[in-house]
C-alpha cells in the first residue's frame, strides 16, 4: 500500500466544501463507517482508551461556553465572517480572559470555531448550531445536567444492588445519581430549563419526523388493513397513545387512500391542553384538513377508545420498565378487537450482541441510568408481549444499517390461535 497516496486522498476527501449536503444519507453514513474502521485499525490500545474515557469532559465545556455565553457572542452579535480575539470574548461576556483562552482552545479542537493564523477566532457551521431551539444545544443541556451525572453513578449503584439493573423507575440510578425521590418525567417538571432541552430533543430526532417512520409499512398492508375493517364503520380509527405530537398521526394519514379516518392523538392534559389544542392535520393532495381529536389520557389506565383498527406507541415503551410497559400493553389488549393492530415504532435491538452498534450500547445504557428502562431486543419483545396475550407478527425496520428502529406489527393471540 501507497501510504503517501493513501494521504492525499483522505486529505482530498476531507477538503471536499459540500461532503454533508452532496450525499445522500446511505452514502454518508458509509463514508463515515468506513473513516471510522480506518480509525479503529490505526488506534492503539491506549488511543483509544484516552478518547473514549475523556468523552465527557467535552459536552461539560461545551455546556460552560454555553453558560458564559461564548456562542451568543458568535452567532448573535457579529457577522459570521468576523474574527474575534480572546480579549474581545473575555470583556463581552464578562470573563476572565485567561479562562476564555482555555476554553477556546477546546472549542477550536473540537472544530466548534475556525482559528486564523493570527489566533484570533470566526465562526463556522459547527458554531451555529449551538443557538437556543437546536438539538445540539438541547443534547449539551442534557448531556452535562442528566446523562454525565446519572451515568457516573452506575458503578456505586450497582456496587450497592448486588449488581441488579434497577428495575423500579422511581428508584433508580437516577434519583440516586441527583438525590430525588422523583421519576425523571417529574423532575423535568420541576427544572425547566433541562425539561425544554429534553422536548426539543425528541421534537428535533429523525425518528420523531413526519414520513420516516410509516416508509417501513409496505403499502400492501395498508390496503388490506383497510379492507379487513367492518362493512358497518364508516370511520377508520387510530389512536396514537402518548405521542406528544402531531407526526406520527400526520405521517400514517398519509399511507391511507381514503377521507374517512378519525385520528385521536392521547397524552397527558398538559400535552393535550398544549401544543395540540388547535392542531389540524397538514393538507396532503387531496387530503381535506381534519382535525385531530385530542383525548385526556393516561396509559397506565384503561383504554377508553374499544376496537380502534389501529393503536400505535411510538418511541414510549423503550421509557419504562417491564413491569409499568406490561401494564401499558395490558390495557391495550384489552381494547383491542378481531379487527385490531397494535405498532409499535421503536428502537428494536438484534438478539446478536455483536450486530449492535457503540451508540445503540450507549443508547441502551442511559435507558437504563435515566429510566431504570432498556432498550429491547426482539426477542425481548416477543416474551413481554406473550406475557399480555399478544403475538408479534411482522418486524418491519429501516433500511439503513446503522437505524436500529423498527415497526412490530402486533394482534391478540386469539386473531392467531381462534
């Protein structure tokens, strides 16, 4: 191998202005994996450990320079081009200019701003994503305030529960972690700015947008789904229960070539009474806007809506334990009729523990930390569903590799074994 040639194209590679906005998500995300193997086969052994095990001091200053308001300085009061000295960040923010002058220096390794030769700094891409109402401004928040405590704690829990995941979600890592005796959703309650940083994460995810998620549904079962309904109902019923939004239901009115469908979005009245109090469902073709009915509902309780033909839970039951989600599946079963289908739309792990990736693992270990929840494999699901009288018939998951969500299209087992 031409090591000298091997340098020149990663280096072309790397120089390439438009590489994020001139490929498609398949070819990025192998370009990315690809740079990543590279990586892995030139790290040694102490590399990596060193950047692994220093991961967290990161978002810490990202969440400092935040605090002092070292990005307000960049993106709200100057023209992108202009360069900035430390001197002139120290005396707009009120800093001491020394500290400022550390802290540049982390942001400047992490690529957050540019640097000229003179030393002095000018803002890039990077460093406006950090303004209030981003997801990466959101993921710092959480990131230094919840998930760097909570997850610095698992040793001593553990340490202290005889090496027992916690399986109560009011006690926890978490409320051990932060000294509270409350669920996490509780404390969001209570810590406003941690509780918008926590919305505007799940409003921003991919997996919480519009046609994404209903893409993995083949058409054809969206047609004989519709033609399974009883001869006497005149309205196609789906019930979206804790969504805290629109998406999901816009997204699957859309896969259904008919008018009459009554959409009821279910949360609890904070959400309800909220964002979705005059909501309407986009205009699509030749979709008349319908409104969407919003219903009080907590579903830990029974089911109020009986024989609905589609319930869905999208990216909740990964948020609770066994216990509270076989409660949850309970009372859905319960509703459910011959002509019923449960999906849902979640983070569905394989059963091989090689075929899950780094920040899947992450993903499942602050579930746990935060949660005292998982994130569950398919064999997983299949034994809390038969647990409720529910049989999973269909794995429907997205075609990119590194997307662990999935759709599990789910019936009673008597619509299987009658």
């Amino acid at each position: 191998m031409d090591i000298s040639s091997l340098l020149d194209t990663l280096n072309q590679a790397a120089s390439f202005p438009n590489i994020q906005t001139d490929t498609t998500d398949t070819e990025r995300q192998a370009l990315y994996y690809a740079c990543e193997k590279l990586s892995t086969r030139l790290e040694t052994p102490i590399n990596r450990l060193m950047k692994t095990s220093f991961d967290f001091i990161s978002p810490i200053i990202l969440r400092t320079a935040i605090d002092i308001g070292i990005f307000d300085f960049f993106n709200k009061d100057h023209e992108p081009a202009r360069e900035i000295d430390a001197a002139a960040i120290a005396m707009h923010t009120k800093s001491n200019q020394a500290l400022i002058g550390r802290i540049m220096r982390l942001l400047i390794s992490l690529h957050v701003v540019d640097v000229t030769s003179e030393g002095k700094c000018r803002a890039n891409s990077f460093t406006k994503s950090f303004q209030p109402g981003t997801e990466v401004h959101a993921l710092v928040i959480m990131l230094s305030s919840v998930f760097i405590p909570v997850l610095g704690r698992i040793p001593v829990y553990l340490r202290q529960n005889g090496n027992r995941p916690p399986e109560n979600a009011n006690n926890g890592v978490f409320q051990d972690a932060l000294g509270t005796d409350s669920h996490i959703y509780d404390w969001f309650r209570q810590n406003k700015l941690e509780h918008d940083a926590f919305h505007q994460m799940m409003v921003n995810r991919p997996s919480s947008h519009g046609g994404m998620w209903t893409d993995y549904i083949p058409q054809q079962w969206i047609l004989e789904k519709l033609s399974s309904r009883e001869p006497s109902s005149h309205d196609f019923t789906i019930v979206d229960m804790g969504a805290s939004s629109r998406n999901v239901l816009d997204a699957l009115k859309q896969k259904i070539p008919m008018h009459n469908v009554r959409l009821i979005l279910q949360d609890l009245p904070d959400v309800t009474k909220g964002e979705h109090h005059t909501t309407t469902m986009c205009q699509t073709g030749s979709y008349a806007p319908e409104k969407i009915e919003r219903m009080d509902h907590d579903f830990f309780d029974p089911q109020p809506v009986q024989g609905a033909n589609v319930y869905v839970l999208a990216r909740a039951l990964h948020n609770w334990p066994d216990k509270e989600a076989s409660k949850i599946l309970q009372h859905i079963q319960a509703a459910m009729n011959q002509n019923s289908t449960l999906l849902i739309y979640d983070c569905v792990f394989s059963d091989r523990l090689e075929e899950v990736s780094y920040n899947d693992a992450i993903s499942d270990m602050i579930m746990m930390a935060a949660l005292a929840s998982l994130e569950r494999t398919e064999g997983q699901f299949r034994v809390l569903l038969r647990s409720v009288g529910l049989s999973l018939v269909n794995v429907w998951r997205s075609p990119l590799a590194d997307d662990k969500q999935a759709i599990l299209e789910i019936v009673r087992d008597d619509q299987i074994y009658s």
